[in-house]
C-alpha cells in the first residue's frame, strides 16, 4: 500500500498515521472487530483522552475509524489497510535498524517511527524491497 500518497490525499498526519499504526498493534494484542478503547489508545501514545477523541474524529471523516458515541473505536478496512502498512514498515526499519547497524531496541523504535514518515514513497517502496531481498524479515508483534 502506498501509505504517504494516500495519507497526503487525506491530509492526514504524522499523528494520525501514528494513531492507526496504534489502533492495529492494540487490535491484534486484543479480540479484532471488538473495538479499541480511546483510553488504551491514549495510554499506548501518552497523550490525553481529549487528544485520542480529536484524533478519531479527524479519521472519522476521513472513513477510516467508525466510533458510536462514546463506544469503543473501530477500524474500517481502509484504516486498517493503512495502519497495517504504516505498522509494517515501522517493523522492518526497526529489524533493519537492530540487525545490520546494531542499533539498541529503544532508539531504533523511536528512530524508525521518524523514519516511516519521512521519507518519499518512491524511496520508501525502494528501500523495503531492498530489505526483503536482503532477507530482514519482520515477525508479527
């Protein structure tokens, strides 16, 4: 999935890239298609309830969470496309960042959350393809 060219079509941030990538750890650490609680979520970023509630309505509008009043948030299929991918690519940096540069678990996470969003999808698709073919291969967390 091209993550940076449908988040620039969306207008979405780096912020609400980081809030789906979330929703989907926490989806697969829980039941799927139960919902994730706005409190786990701001709890997994540390940021305020306030602040998970104008996240999910800015992806709200954007279809890609469904959330009924006050009740529990759910992906769409789009959404979780997109934090699926965003999440895929924070691993393999992450793998990349650990194995080949021997970089420490913490610093390679906060480094590759940067890296994931920075860089041009031309480039992005370029570089995770030169990973696989390395074999730097990602486990599910």
């Amino acid at each position: 999935m091209e993550t940076t060219d449908i988040s620039r079509e969306l207008h979405l941030t780096v912020a609400n890239e980081d809030y789906l990538e979330c929703m989907v750890r926490l989806e697969q650490e829980g039941a799927q298609g139960e919902g994730i609680r706005s409190v786990d979520i701001a709890q997994q970023l540390e940021v305020s309830k306030a602040s998970v509630n104008k996240a999910v309505t800015v992806l709200k509008e954007q279809g890609l969470v469904e959330q009924s009043h006050y009740g529990k948030v759910v992906l769409t299929d789009a959404g979780r496309d997109l934090g699926r991918a965003v999440w895929y690519r924070h691993r393999l940096i992450r793998t990349f960042l650990i194995q080949e540069l021997g970089v420490p678990f913490e610093r390679a996470d906060a480094e590759a959350c940067m890296m994931e969003h920075a860089l041009s999808e031309d480039t992005m698709q370029r570089w995770l393809g030169y990973l696989e073919q390395q074999g730097i291969v990602v486990g599910e967390e």
